[in-house]
C-alpha cells in the first residue's frame, strides 16, 4: 500500500509554497473588489451591432475617466435584436419635438418605449430609442419610421430654456369718477413677453439603426453614474466610432450598502466555520478527542479560503478582475465542498479505528485516505471538467464565479486529501510542538497503538 502520510510535511510545504505568495498580495495590494463591496454603478446597454471585445468599450470609455472601469460582455436573447430602433435627429431638440416623435410613433406602435437622449457631441443631437414588447407581433421596418417622421416641426434652442410663449395682454382697471358720473371700467392691454426662444430651426432624421444582435454590454465603476450622464456614455461611444447603445439598466451602490455588503461577507463565512466546528465535534463525540477533527476541518477550510483569495488578489491587479457578491457565494460553497470531502475522509478513519485496532493511528489514516481516493478524485475530476467548460465557455458575466468555484473546489480536493488528514496525524503524534526534534521520545508522545502492538 503506498504510504501517503509519510509525505505529510512535503504536502504542507506545498500548500505553504501556494499560498504564501497570494497572502502577500492581500495584505500590499488587497482585493480588487467590484461595486457591490466598493459602491459605484453598473449600466447595462444593448449595442446596436456586435461589440468584438471588452478592450474596445474600455477603448471607446477612456475619455470619461471612469474609476475602477470594468465591462463585461452578456447575451440576452429575451429581447429580439430587431426589436430596437435608433433614430438620430439633425440637431437637439426641445420637449415640443421629443412629445410629437411619441405621439406619432406610439399611434403607429402602441406599447412601445420611446426614450429621448441629447447626447452631448461637437454638435448637440437627439437620439431616440424606439423599442417594442419581447412578444410584439409587429415586425419594426426602418422606412416605416423614416416615412412617419418625415416631417417634423421646427423646434427651439433646448439650451435657452422653453420655448416662446404667445404674448397675451394683461388687462387693467382704471376708474374714472365725477359729480353724477356713473363708474366706468376701462382695460389697458399690458402685453408680456417670456424670453425670445421661438422654434425657427428645421429638424430633420439624420439616421436610422436597427438592432442586429442580442449582445449585452455592462459597465461597472466607482464612479456614480447618475440618469442625467447616460446621454455621456452613449456619446461616448459614438464619438469613437463605437455602436449606437440602448439603456437596460442602471444601478448605483452606496458607499454605506457596499459597507454593509463587505461585513455580511465576512461574517458569513466566520459563521459557517463555526457551524461547520461544532457540527464535526457533535458527529465525531465517540471518538477520543473530536474538537480535533473539527479543527483540523477548519484548518484545511481556512487553506481553501485563502489560495481563493490569494489567486484572485493576484489576479485584480495582474489583469484587472474584480469581486463581485457572486464570489462570495461561490466561496461559500466551496467551502462546503471542501468539508464535505473532508468529513468522508474522516468518517472512514472512524470506521477503522474499530475495525484495525492492531495498527497505528498513522496507518489507519493513511489506509483511509487509500480507501478514499478514488472516490473523492472522481468526484472532483467530474465537477472539475464541468467548471473548466464553463469557464472557458460560459460568458463572461458567469466567468469569475465558476472560476472561483474551479479554483477553490481544485484546492478544497487537495487539501481534504494532503493536508486535513495530515495535521490529524502531526497532532495525534505530537508533532505540532518541539517534540519532534526530541529522539527520545516519552510514552506520552508516543502512539498508545505502537504501544499496544509492540507489547511494550
């Protein structure tokens, strides 16, 4: 039988070479964490056309300098891609304008969304997105809305404030008197004028777009984004020769939620290592000393939790990948995972401390862990394969927590197998202290089942 325990310090040495360089990196450079832990915003567009990478709207968003800027490229096929129609006017105009296009475009499609956008170019313009239901029967055609706008009214400076009110006169009373004259009223006309902003400037369609993909473009950062600064990214986009964008959504996080956010995490995963402690003690009371199966449990959790850390500190500031509440969930269970491969290893370690009572407390391990092997590798192996297709696969909205899972559930397999078990034994032989470097070792180190065996 191959003597796995006899390699315990090579395995926690590997452990240690693993995740010593990542604790590193946690504590000079930390996490790079998204919004949900540092607050900011996140607004998801659909593009027009086809965005080829996230490099190009990282490109395309530089001129904003937006803090902490990450994109993440989605699919949303809920919506048809022609579904959605952008219309670009020839110049910016007022709420006159932007009330007509709506009435006239919602006659023709009634429960569509008709958004206006002034996007701030060299020359101001107004953007109209026209975006049916998911399960419209109406099939949208570009020259449909080219021929219901064709003609459109003129409109007024938008940055000079409302249009030009029709002057009305103000009547005022005067009271003529004398000696026998009866009362007469009369009314001076006292005309007042709002400021001149009359709509003397022609408007016309300048283009028309139809959405030809279902592809989702999310932009996550720091920075506040607010309603009023989505017209700035859409700008943004079309000033560097990028897509036309439609808003889906936008969100913001608080600094105080993302606060809030970070201390559920931690406390999270603090209360399911002390579930975890108690339950093992609880389920391993027969044996002598349980709270040391729990610890050990714990230990090899806390191994998993930090090489998940360490690679994705790392990570943050090698390529710019973020955390986001997803990792939190997927550290939560990998760290189930973890235990639970544990406990299969320590049960069958039970088992045979009854049933080898001749043997040494390190060979009923290491039998154990030979016992176990097959099955927790395959079970691994099978998860593992599933992970790894997702991840290279699965789009990029899913790729940090299936690769979290990928990393941690790798790790939880290896140290249930090399190190949980291991640290039972160092502990079981009193290894732990400066025994160890003792060659005279006392009853008191030594195994009571070498004892027992040897007869002495």
């Amino acid at each position: 039988m191959f003597n796995l325990v006899k390699y315990r310090y090579l395995f926690l040495i590997i452990s240690l070479i693993v995740i010593i360089p990542g604790l590193i990196s946690l504590i000079f450079t930390g996490l790079n964490v998204g919004i949900d832990f540092a607050g900011g915003a996140s607004v998801e567009f659909r593009p027009q056309a086809q965005v080829r990478s996230t490099d190009q709207v990282m490109k395309l968003l530089r001129p904003l300098n937006l803090k902490d800027l990450a994109v993440i490229l989605g699919d949303n096929k809920t919506q048809p891609a022609n579904n959605t129609i952008w219309i670009r006017l020839s110049t910016q105009v007022d709420q006159n304008v932007e009330q007509y296009i709506q009435n006239t475009l919602k006659q023709k499609y009634p429960g569509a969304i008709i958004n206006p956008y002034p996007l701030p170019l060299a020359k101001p313009v107004t953007l109209v997105t026209l975006v049916l239901p998911p399960n419209s029967s109406t099939v949208l055609q570009t020259s449909d809305v080219r021929a219901l706008l064709n003609k459109l009214p003129n409109t007024s400076d938008p940055t000079k404030g409302p249009p030009s009110a029709i002057p009305s006169p103000t009547p005022t009373a005067s009271v003529a008197t004398g000696k026998g004259t009866p009362i007469v009223s009369k009314v001076t006309p006292t005309p007042t004028m709002t400021p001149s902003n009359p709509a003397n400037i022609p408007v016309s369609v300048a283009d028309i777009s139809q959405g030809t993909t279902t592809q989702t473009v999310t932009i996550l950062t720091s920075t506040t984004v607010k309603t009023s600064d989505v017209p700035k990214l859409m700008a943004a986009s079309l000033n560097g020769g990028g897509p036309y964008l439609q808003l889906i959504s936008n969100s913001e996080v608080s600094g105080s939620v993302a606060g809030e956010t970070t201390r559920n995490a931690f406390l999270a995963v603090i209360a399911a290592a002390v579930a975890i402690l108690l339950y093992i003690w609880f389920s391993f009371r027969k044996v002598p000393k349980p709270w040391r199966y729990g610890t050990c449990a714990i230990i090899a959790l806390l191994h998993d939790v930090l090489v998940v850390l360490g690679i994705f500190s790392i990570l943050g500031w090698a390529f710019h990948v973020q955390i986001d509440a997803l990792f939190i969930t997927a550290l939560l269970t990998v760290v189930g995972f973890s235990v639970h491969d544990t406990i299969v290893v320590f049960d069958r370690i039970r088992e045979n401390m009854q049933r080898r009572t001749v043997e040494t407390f390190e060979q009923v391990v290491n039998a154990s862990l030979v016992q176990t092997l097959s099955r927790s590798l395959n079970t691994s192996l099978t998860v593992l394969f599933t992970l790894s297709a997702l991840t290279l696969f699965g789009g990029e909205s899913i790729r940090t927590f299936t690769l979290t899972l990928l990393i941690g559930i790798f790790s939880g397999t290896y140290s249930s197998i090399f190190n949980a078990s291991m640290l039972l034994v160092i502990w079981e032989r009193g290894e732990l202290g400066f025994d160890r470097f003792n060659r005279d070792k006392s009853v008191k180190g030594r195994d009571a089942r070498e004892l027992a065996r040897t007869g002495r």
